[in-house]
C-alpha cells in the first residue's frame, strides 16, 4: 500500500505544526503544509492547484483566523473572508477531487450558556447558537462542511501550550485540552466521519491551567470587550469511542 498523503492548511498555525510533528512520527504519512502566502484559502485556484500537484488522500483545514477573539467582532469582514468562504472554497475544492476533509471547528458553536453547577454536556446533536462572532464564522464554515458527506469536524476546545495567559478564570467551564495533545487524536480520527466533541473532561480555565502553570485567577466578566461562552462542557462518548477502535 501506498504512503497516505495529507495536505494542511494554515502550515504555520500551532495546531498544524503539531499535526507536521506528529505525521513525521510514520513513515507511511507524507505531508504538505503550506503556509498562508502559498495557499491562501481565500482562493479556490490556489487550492485547486495544491492538490493537483500533491494529491493528498486527507485535508486537514487549520487556517482561520483565531486570536485575540474580539478581533472578529472589530473586523468581522476578515473573519467572513478566511472562515465562512475560505472554508467554501476548500470544501468545494475537496469535492471536487474526492478528497477527506478534517475541519477544526470549536466547542464555541455550541451556545454555552449551561449552569456551571449543571453536569449537562452538549452532544454532537445539540442545537447551535454561537455566542459571539468568531464562534459564528466557525460555525459558517461547518455549514460548507457538513453538506460534503465525506468529512469530518471536530469540535475542538483547544488551549495553546503553554498556557500563554498569565490569568485563567475560575467561573467558567470547558473540555480543555492542549493543541499538542490534539494532533495524535486527530491522526488517529481521520477516517472517522460525521461530527466530533475533542476534550478533556471539563474544568474551569483556571483549574486547567494550574497543572502546569502558576496564574493568576480572573473572573470571565473581567473581559470587557468580547462574550465569552461560560460552559461549553461536551459529551465525548463519540471521541472516546473513536480512539478505542484505532
Ligand atoms: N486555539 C484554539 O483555542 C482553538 C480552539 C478550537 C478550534 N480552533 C481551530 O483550530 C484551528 C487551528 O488553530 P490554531 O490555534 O493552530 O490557530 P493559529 O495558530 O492562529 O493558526 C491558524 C493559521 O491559519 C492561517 N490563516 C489564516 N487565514 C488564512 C487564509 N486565508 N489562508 C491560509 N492560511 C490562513 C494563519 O496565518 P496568519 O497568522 O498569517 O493569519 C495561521 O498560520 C483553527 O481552525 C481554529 O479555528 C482553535
């Protein structure tokens, strides 16, 4: 058999530098990660023209705009342009030549607004109803997504390690898990299909962080100028039952 060949968009993001390290791992994994100047998926040709040279077996789509998240509400025409339609343009280009396509979408579709008390999880079914505008691009971008049938998307509630915050919260709630930690997963998922919860199980920001780092506790209505969601915990029946089969 063949070496399984996967394209990355967004090469030199966090998460795809992970995933670069973690396919190197298996010599039966070749990889190609461009960075935005050479495949900027704002545009379709380019795309096109990337797998026509590499033909990859897998697309692993990390570009997107992310940090700092009241970005997306002050510019959200960026956020439209590198979320919603650069997403379009890899789906359609995905298709188009019968290629996987892995998404990396965010716990922040769901509304997470649930009780921090409450031990209720939002599952892959749950409705979606995103808090703020980055959460909506991502969630623009799984709608593209969700109408190719060979996908899968991964809703990740991912940390960069490490911890680069000097403060946490303590009154929120989240399945965090840091990005070196998601790209084995994500390797080991790729021929799942449909919709995945990616986590831990979930602690406050604060309880996360100080496993690894000393900082300083905050309260989420500390941050001014975004909504942030307060407890996106998810159900990850679905992640665990994936991981067992591999
Ligand atoms: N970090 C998190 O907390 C988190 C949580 C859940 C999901 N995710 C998702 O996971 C993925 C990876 O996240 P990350 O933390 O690795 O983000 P990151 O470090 O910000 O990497 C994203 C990369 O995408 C590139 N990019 C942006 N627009 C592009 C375009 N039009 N064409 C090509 N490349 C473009 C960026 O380049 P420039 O820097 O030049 O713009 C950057 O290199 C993203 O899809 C993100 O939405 C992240």
């Amino acid at each position: 058999m063949g070496k399984q060949r996967f394209l990355i968009s967004g090469g030199q993001g966090k998460l795809a530098k992970y995933l670069q390290e973690e396919l190197s791992k298996n010599n039966q994994f070749q990889f190609f990660a461009p960075t935005r100047s050479e495949m900027d998926v704002r545009s379709f040709d380019i795309i096109d023209k990337t797998i026509r040279i590499f033909r990859p077996h897998y697309f692993i789509h990390c570009a997107a705009k992310t940090r700092p998240m009241a970005q997306h509400e002050i510019n959200p025409i960026d956020s439209i342009l590198d979320n919603i339609i650069g997403t379009a343009n890899v789906v359609n280009a995905c298709i188009s030549h019968k290629i996987k396509l892995i998404y990396t979408s965010t716990d922040y579709v769901y509304a997470g607004n649930l009780p921090i008390s409450s031990s209720s999880t939002y599952d892959e079914n749950s409705p979606l109803l995103p808090c703020n505008n980055y959460g909506w691009s991502k969630l623009g971008g799984e709608c593209a997504v969700h109408m190719y049938k060979n996908s899968l998307i991964l809703r990740l509630a991912m940390a960069d390690y490490p911890w680069e915050h000097g403060d946490a919260f303590t009154n929120d709630k989240k399945n965090w898990i840091y990005d070196k930690d998601v790209s084995p997963i994500i390797v080991k998922l790729r021929d799942e299909i449909g919709i995945i919860n990616i986590g831990s199980p979930p602690v406050s920001s604060y309880e996360f962080a100080s496993k690894t780092e000393v900082v300083k506790p905050i309260q989420i209505e500390d941050v001014k100028n975004v909504t942030l969601c307060v407890n996106t915990s998810m159900n990850l029946e679905r992640m665990k039952h994936g991981l067992i089969k591999r």
